[in-house]
C-alpha cells in the first residue's frame, strides 16, 4: 500500500469522525463515540470496508496514544499533585486495586483462566479520562466536589496504565511466578535507568539549553521539543523493552516541572487531538458490529453489571473516607465506565496470547457501550447522586455543593507581566490574595515569582494556556497586553473561560477603548489618557515652580 492510499484512509477516517461527532456533539454526547463509530462502520470486521489501512492508522495512533500519556505527565508535576489531597489520591489507587481483583473474580467465576481474567480486571479497572473530562469542562463542574473526585481517580487511573501493560505483557509470557518475578525485576531495573536517563536529559539538559530563551520570537521551539521529548521518550523505552507508554509518561512529568510546561500543554493539543481521533477510530475497527448485535443480550447485560459494580466501588471508597453519600454516589456515577484505555491493554493482551477472541471481542464491545452510555449519565450525575443517597440508609439530605474553590485557584489574574503588569502588581503586595502572572517573557515570569506570585510562561492567546492556570477560578483579571488584537483575543477568552470574574483591560489607544468595553471589560484603561494625565500634571506642577521662582520672596 502506497502513501498515497494511506493518506486517503486517513482523510476518510478524519472526514467521517468528523460528521458523527459533530452529530453526537449536537445531540449532547461526547464526539470521542462518534470517532469510534466511524471506524467501527469504515474499517474492520463487519464494516463497508472503505477503510483498509487498519495496521498503518493503528500505528500511527500508537503514537497518539504515547502523545496523550506525555500530555497526562505534564499534568502530573508534583505541585498539581499536592492540590489534589492525599487521601483523593489514595481512594484513586484503592479503587484501581479493588475494581481489578472484583474483575478478576468474576471473570473466573466466568470460567476464564486466571491470567486471562486477570487481564480483563485490568482492563475494566480504568475509566474514560478523555470522556469525564471533556463533559466535566462543558458543564463547568470540574471544581465541583464529585468533579475534583472524578480527576484525582482519573489521574491515578491514568499512572496505573503503565504498570496495568507491563503486568498484561508479562502474563502472556507463559512462565511460572518465579520467572514472572525475574521478568518484572529486570523491566523495573531498566525503567530506572530509563527514568534516570530521560531526568537527565530533561532537567538537566533541555531546560537549560532553553532556559535563556524567550519563547515570544521562538515559538516553534517549544512545538519542536514537545514532540521530541514526548515521541523521542517513547521510542527510547520501546528500544529498552519497556513500555513506551512510560517512557512518554515520565518525560511529561519531568517537563511538568519547567517553566515552558503551561505552554507545551497548549501546542501539543491540536496533535494529540488529530492522533488521539485516529486512535479511537482505529480502535473502532477492532469492535464487529455484527458481533454486537449477535451477541446482544451479553453485551448489554455485561455492561450495566460492570458499570453498577464500578459504580458502586467507587462510592464505597469515597464513602469510608468521609465523603458524603451524594457526592460519593455522583463520583461513582461518572466513573461507571470502561475506559479507552482497555484498548491498549486489550490489545496487549491479544498480541501476547493472554485474551481469547470471544473475551477479547466482548470487553473491546462494552468498553463501546459503555462510552456512548457514560456523556447523559455524565451529564445525570449530581441528580442520581441525591436520589441513589436518598436511598441509602442513615444518609443526610442535603444539597450537593454545587461549586468550591480549591487551594491552589488564583484570586487575581495579570497577563502580561511588562511595565504596566508590574506596576499594577503592587496593589497586591502584602495582601492575602493569590495572584497568578502569565507571560510570553520568562524574565517577567521570574520577576513574578520573587515577588511571591505564581509565574506562567505561555501565550494567553491560546485558551489552553488560559485553562492550564486555572484562570476560569479567578475574581479580577487583568490584561496589561499593549497589542490590540491580541488583547481582545485573551479578553474573548477570559470572558468565555471566567464568566462572573471583573476585568481590566489596558488599551495602548483611546480608539479601542470602546472595542474592549463592548467585548465585556469592566474597566478600560487608555494609555493615552494616562500619559495625557501624567504630561499635564507634570507640566502644571512645572509651571506652579517656575511662577514661583518669577515672583521670587519679597
């Protein structure tokens, strides 16, 4: 097959999730069932088969897969950490733990043998990270109680890929546990030495090597070592046979830390976007439709059974560490269903003799089902939270708080960080208020930061970047960009992202003032006014002198 025809797959692919999930999109579901819709249609077993590229987009989609993890690593800078709360945290890890061995059970009550059920408990442990988010920020619930509950097990769940593959890779090895427990051993040693390797090179090497520049007139290099880190990383630990799925991970956390991390986090979103809808449609071409449809009643049934233990874990875990019954069921609700990480793992598994076909084809089924079921129940959740609560015993009735702000959210957000930004930065000297500067300038950005502020490099023109700083928890923004069109595309931004916070917007030019009024600033201040203001007072201050010094004492 030529690059040419591969390069038609592709467009087909791309072109047709596009069309579904612009459908779904409209009809509130989550556009991520419409990419695997598409390839279930286009390519694979009981398709049109207008796809036929199915190994070379799953290849390319391995990448997007590397692509995501890294983009999940630079969310896991240990600082982002810390604001989830340890205990959040550890619920995370005792559900994956519980969730796996229940799964494992019951595939063995099932009459699996133990690897294979083994296999499919770490496959039905994970949920939808791309789905929950995504229905999370449309709703604006991601500061939520059951919200912050959902990333934090979200966030555990994603770490837990790693090792969840390299137990997957090493039940399909045939060996007994003494050779598993070598095997595990010398993957451990080399991850290590990936992992000292890969610290090297990322804080030692590329951060200082950009360390000296300012990203304003080196944009693409910040692109240019995204890709590089995050791919490069990949490639290194599939070459040291281990998982490229850590490698990409870890080399996210290490750039998590540096100063260019916010605004890696918005230039690698529009690739992970186009590789991660070729991974789900990909991923669609595994799934038989017509193996669904035979298999109905299995499917379905299989599906509600797993989301109502899933479910019902989560609230178990959520509700021994104290949180209330409302909140623990909604947290449980949005994490009901299997996530599209089974694929990778299923994939895995299959490609190592650990899955049969059948279990293979039914768990790759209910991860599809349970995706197109998860964005109304989603959607659902803080109401099914209330009524299954009320149905508990001993449970209160209250309302589920509806929004909080959690430590690390900004009270005051300054972009830009130049003359103005700094001078309008005293007025929160010494005050109890968190302020957040974003800036293209690094030098701005560390200036901040001695000041006591919280310093983001990156471009506010991208509403990534905006997000990444938790702009939308801010009271007061304040847009000290002297350029017009930029300025009015951060405003647009903050105003989209931060609905209810007061904003004041610096204009280099009286003209604009108005322009910045009616794309909803609080408050306009014009340069030309001010420095009109400052010539006349100084000048009058000059003449009051110089009449002075003409009439002279007498």
């Amino acid at each position: 097959m030529n690059a040419w025809s591969l390069l038609s797959d592709i467009v087909i692919l791309l072109g047709a999730s596009l069309l579904l999930g612009g459908i779904l999109s409209r009809l509130r579901q989550s556009p991520l069932v419409g990419y695997i819709v598409a390839g279930m249609v286009l390519g694979g077993p009981g398709s049109v088969r207008m796809v036929h590229s199915q190994q070379q987009i799953e290849a390319i989609a391995e990448l997007g897969v590397s692509l995501l993890l890294f983009s999940l690593g630079l969310e896991f800078a240990w600082p982002q950490l810390k604001k989830l709360g340890t205990r959040t945290l550890s619920a995370g890890i005792v559900q994956v733990l519980v969730t796996t061995v229940l799964g494992a059970l019951a595939g063995l009550a099932a009459g699996l043998a133990v690897r294979e059920a083994v296999a499919v408990g770490a496959m039905v442990s994970l949920s939808s990270t791309a789905v929950v988010l995504r229905v999370l920020m449309e709703r604006a619930e991601g500061d939520s109680a059951y919200g912050r509950n959902s990333l934090a097990v979200l966030l555990v769940q994603d770490m837990a890929v790693v090792p969840l593959a390299i137990l997957v890779a090493l039940l399909g090895g045939g060996a007994g546990p003494a050779e598993m427990a070598i095997g595990a051993g010398r993957i451990v040693l080399l991850a290590i030495g990936l992992v000292a390797g890969l610290y090297l090179i990322m804080n030692k090497i590329a951060v200082r090597a950009l360390g000296a520049l300012t990203l304003e007139p080196n944009r693409e290099l910040t692109i240019i070592l995204a890709v590089v880190a995050g791919l490069g990383s990949a490639w290194a630990a599939h070459s040291a046979g281990v998982s490229p799925a850590l490698g990409a991970f870890v080399a996210g956390m290490f750039l998590g830390g540096s100063p260019f991390a916010t605004q890696i986090r918005a230039d690698i979103s529009p690739l992970r976007i186009v590789f991660l809808t070729l991974f789900f449609g990909s991923t669609g071409m595994v799934a038989d439709p017509l193996w669904i449809l035979g298999h109905l009643p299995l499917v379905v049934g299989t599906s509600l059974v797993l989301m109502v233990g899933k479910a019902a874990v989560v609230w178990g875990v959520f509700q021994a560490l104290g949180h209330s019954a409302q909140v623990a069921a909604a947290t449980g609700v949005s994490l009901a269903q299997v996530g599209e990480f089974a694929f990778v793992l299923g994939g895995i598994g299959r490609a190592n003799g650990v899955l049969g076909e059948e279990t293979y084809l039914l768990i790759i089924s209910v991860t599809v089902v349970t995706l197109v079921l998860s964005p109304p129940l989603l959607s659902a959740a803080p109401g099914l939270g209330m009524r299954l609560a009320r149905l508990l015993p001993g449970s209160r009735s209250y309302s589920l708080p509806r929004r909080y702000r959690h430590a690390g959210a900004p009270d005051v957000v300054i972009i830009g960080f130049g003359p103005a930004g700094q001078i309008a930065a005293r007025a929160f000297l010494g005050r109890p208020e968190r302020v957040s500067v974003i800036d293209l300038n690094r030098d701005g950005v560390q200036k901040a930061q001695q000041l006591g502020f919280d310093g983001y490099v990156g471009d506010a023109t991208q509403i990534d970047v905006l997000k990444h700083a938790d702009l939308g928890s801010a009271k007061a923004v304040v847009i000290t960009v002297p350029h017009h069109h930029p300025a009015m595309c951060i405003l647009e931004h903050v105003r989209r992202l931060a609905v209810h916070a007061h904003v004041v917007v610096r204009s280099r030019y009286q003209r604009h003032a108005n322009d910045f009024a009616v794309a909803g600033a609080h408050a306009v201040i014009g340069d030309e006014e001010q420095i009109g203001d400052s010539l006349g007072r100084h000048l009058r201050e000059w003449l009051a002198a110089h009449d002075q010094s003409q009439t002279g004492p007498q």
